[in-house]
C-alpha cells in the first residue's frame, strides 16, 4: 500500500499516539494532520486532501457528528472512520445510517488496521466505479455521435458536391478574371468541406487499419478538425519538416491522439496564448529509453505538441498517465493513457516536458524503420515440455482452449478448468499438478481466491498467475507462496513456455504438500 495522507480528529494528544501505534504495528505507511476545532478541520480538508478520516466522537467545540456532516458535502467516498471511547451501540448505528464508514472503540483498537485498509480498498472501488458510470455515459454519447455522424455524411456531400460542380464551371468563364477566382474559392471550400466530413465520420468510427501514413496529410487533417475548436486568444502553428514522409501506421488513431493533446493544450491557456503542432526526424540512441521501454535505436519521427499554457507540477507529472487521474473537473483521466497505447501500439515511446507556468511539450516519436521481432534464442528443444502435468484455470473458453492447446502441442500435458471451483475438483480427483496456469480475472471464483483455496489445501509448487498490467491482483490477502509467477496479459507462445520451464524449474525441489481436497 502507497503512503496515506491520514487527517485526524483529536483533542487529546495521549490518544492520538495510541490510534496511530496501532497503524504502525501493521507497518501502514502514513502522513498525518491532527486537528481539534473547525476551522483546522475544513482547510485540511482542502489543504492537505487526505486519503482517510479518523475521528473522536466529541471534543469541545467541535464533535464527530459535526466532521462527518461536512465532509458528506464535500465527498461522499472519502473514508470517515470513529475511533472513540464513549460511541455506543445506537450511536454506531446512527453513524453508519448516516455516512460513516466504520466505528472502532479505544478500548479495543486491534481491528483498526484492517479496517483502514479495507476502507481505502472500498472507497477507491467505489470512485472507480463513479468513474466507470461517467465514462459509460460518454461512451454512449460518443456512440450517438458516430451514428449522428454517419447520418449526417450523407446529406452533408449532397450539399457540398454542388460547390464543387458549381466552382468547375465559373472557372470556364477564364475571361473574367472575378467568376475564375470565385469559381476557384467555390470549388476550394467544397473539396475543404468534403474533407472536414470524412475526417470527422472516420475519426467517430474510430477506423483501425494497417496504412501508410502521410505526415502532411495526417497535418491537414487534425488542421480541418481544430477548426472552430481554436479559440481567439490562442495561435496555432503547424509545421512539416517533410510533408511527404509516409510510414506505417493508423492515421485515425495517430489523429486522434494529436487532437486529444491539442485539445488539452488549449484547456490550459484559459487566458490565450500558443499551440504549436511540428513534425521532425530524429535518431534515438539506447540510452534515450527508459528501463522499462524496448530499447530500439534508429530513426525516428517526432509529432511535437507545445503549448504556452499553466504546465503540470511534479505531482501531475508523476501520475498523469494512471487510470481516471485528471486535474479537470469534467475529465475522466482516461485521454493521456489512450494517447499512449496509441503510440505504444505503433512501436514508439511519449516524452513530456512541463514546469508550473511554463507551459507542456509532448513529443511522440515513432520508429520509420519495422519494429523488429523478439529473438527467439532458446532452442525448441529447451522449450519441450515433458508430459508435465498442468492445470490451466481460465474462465474464458477460447483463450482456455487456446492455452490447453498450446501447451499439448509443446509436449505438456494440459488440463482445463473453467472456473476455481472446477479446478479443486479436478484436483480432487486427479491429484496434484506439477503446475498450475491461472487466471487472474475470473468473476466466479477469482483467481486470487482460487490461489488461496489451493494453498489451504496443500498447493506448494508453481503457480503462474495471469493478470492484467493496469490492474494487477490484489494479493494482501494471499499466504506467501514462493513461487508464484505473476505475468502481464495477452501472453505470447514464447513467453508462455519460457514462464512455464522457468515455473517447473523452480518448484521442482518444492514439497508437494498434502492434498487435503
């Protein structure tokens, strides 16, 4: 668990110290801001934005009661817990009717860790749950719009397909020089028109397909779609080192990352001032990727989106590319991770720059060469398996039969299981395997609870446990268990097998354990 910001509400320090003791044996890591009066009470809740409330039932002046009633106004996920001597049964009850999220009494503060754990758990559950409700409902506008947008092209190129008849024929008229122009300004503004609309209907449907990819096409596309989004106040320069540059991509996605930033940019100039849009070509060294990023030197376009506006600070800085963080009030924190799986998915990397005032660069370099393959170096031989024994716990039946498969053709003897509960009974039946490969987002039976059930009776060798990279397992809850391989999902063939020799491997001296099923 990250560090907690805790705000606490006591006036007497002796108590404070023991609440907190408690916190610190189960090596909860925290921040605190004790406060006793109002006043205190409201600008830390504004100033310091804590994660959980602790608070005493009645203090002189202020109360509880009091607390709870103004951070209900506020916020109605963040935890308020009571942590009080004189709370009694109704009082408790009354509490929770009336938003608290547990009671805990200073005679008994043994539970006050779990409780503050599993309050922060149900809280951040429930806001993304909030968030998940909002995001649907844009989704469906979105969609709504798609469909709008497809009604609409139609009438729209009946309308404009006369500009362009219309503009072809006043430039016959070459011997007067205004009906040229006018046919020329005509005949321009539809073929603008038609544009705008199959930029737009495309973007709605959200096109995806393998392409070649013109710089300065891509340009004059997001340039037709900024258009009337831009306001007054606001300067927009485009430049193109090399309109002409083609590379392998997806213009309606590559266009819809460039808009999501540019629109943001322009949120944060409220008060005017410059959205630049460039295009360069670049060389990348090694050394200029991240630890976690493939390392792929070679050349490489850079899109450059700056702005003059606000900036971001550190903290920004630092989570703005987790799920749902956003500094807006209207956003969903879901624009800066799309915009960088879109650019993942093309084999390239993000970079930001920004400071408080001095404005935000992103710079999205994508490779102009073929990303190549992952080397498979390890001999077929390396990868056999040989008549292992292993159980394959996944709920979805294509990729269940797709993994049983892969690993019955590799020399393994792979068993399925649909759910949690069918794998027990698998064991149960046939014994022990000597690895289990399992699912880490079953809805039944989940695969963290599975992985219990399988330890309580006897499991003691590998297990590899599947999981989604954004949204990893929550394990507080699982015994230790040594060999335990967590992988990010979707798997490749090779990473599958090697994660499997790697499994068998390591668990081959491990104690089988009783089979108590």
């Amino acid at each position: 668990m990250p560090k907690i910001r805790i705000l606490q509400i006591e006036d007497n320090q002796l108590d404070a110290e023991l609440v907190l003791s408690e916190l610190d044996a189960d090596a909860i890591d925290y921040d605190v801001h004790l406060v006793d009066e109002e006043r205190a009470y409201v600008d830390a809740l504004d100033r310091f934005r804590p994660h959980i409330v602790l608070s005493d039932l009645s203090m002189p002046g202020f109360s509880g009661e009091r607390a709870l009633d103004l951070l209900r106004e506020r916020d109605q996920d963040l935890p308020f817990i009571f942590v009080s001597a004189t709370l009694g049964e109704e009082a408790a009850i009354e509490a929770l009717r009336n938003g608290a999220t547990d009671y805990i009494l200073k005679q008994n503060p043994a539970r006050l860790a779990s409780a503050v754990r599993r309050a922060l758990r149900e809280a951040e559950a429930q806001r993304a749950r909030r968030r998940a409700e909002t995001e649907l409902i844009r989704a469906q506008r979105f969609e709504s719009l798609a469909m709008l947008a497809g009604g609409l092209s139609h009438d729209l190129r009946n309308l404009l397909q006369p500009l362009l008849l219309a503009g072809d024929s006043l430039q016959d008229y070459q011997d007067d020089p205004r009906l040229a122009r006018l046919g020329r300004l005509v005949r321009d503004c539809g073929k603008r028109g038609l544009d705008m609309v199959q930029s737009m209907l495309s973007f709605a449907r959200g096109a995806r397909r393998a392409e070649q990819v013109r710089v300065g096409a891509l340009l004059d596309a997001l340039n037709l779609l900024l258009q009337g989004s831009v306001p007054r106040g606001v300067a927009l320069g485009m430049a193109c080192d090399d309109p002409d540059l083609t590379f392998d991509g997806n213009h309606t996605e590559l266009q819809q990352c460039l808009l999501n930033l540019s629109l943001n940019a322009i949120q944060a100039m409220p008060s005017g001032g410059r959205l630049e849009i460039r295009t360069s070509m670049t060389t990348l060294p090694t050394s200029f990727f991240k630890p976690e990023e493939e390392p792929r030197e070679g050349n490489y376009l850079c899109l450059t989106v700056a702005d003059t506006g606000t900036g971001m600070d550190d903290e920004a800085m630092q989570h703005m590319f987790e799920p749902f963080y956003t500094t807006k009030e209207s956003g969903t924190g879901l624009g800066l991770i799309s915009c960088r799986r879109i650019i993942t998915a093309h084999g390239g990397v993000m970079r930001v720059e920004s400071k408080p005032g001095q404005g935000t660069r992103f710079h999205l370099y994508i490779p102009l060469v073929e990303v190549p393959q992952e080397a498979e170096v390890e001999e077929e031989a390396d990868l056999q398996g040989e008549a292992e024994r292993v159980l394959v716990v996944v709920e979805e039946a294509g990729q269940l039969s797709l993994l049983v498969d892969t690993l019955d053709s590799w020399g393994y003897q792979a068993h399925a299981s649909q759910s949690g509960t069918a794998a027990l009974q698998w064991i149960e039946a046939q014994g022990v395997p000597d690895l289990v490969v399992m699912d880490a987002d079953m809805n039944l039976f989940t695969g963290v609870r599975t992985l219990a059930a399988l330890f309580e009776h006897g499991y003691r060798r590998a297990v590899i446990l599947l999981a989604r990279p954004d949204a990893p397992p929550d394990m507080d809850e699982l015994p230790v268990m040594e060999h335990l391989f967590l992988v990010d999902k979707p798997i490749s063939t090779i990473k599958l097998l090697r994660t499997v020799r790697e499994a068998l491997e390591a668990s081959a001296s491990a104690p089988e354990g009783p089979a108590t099923l």
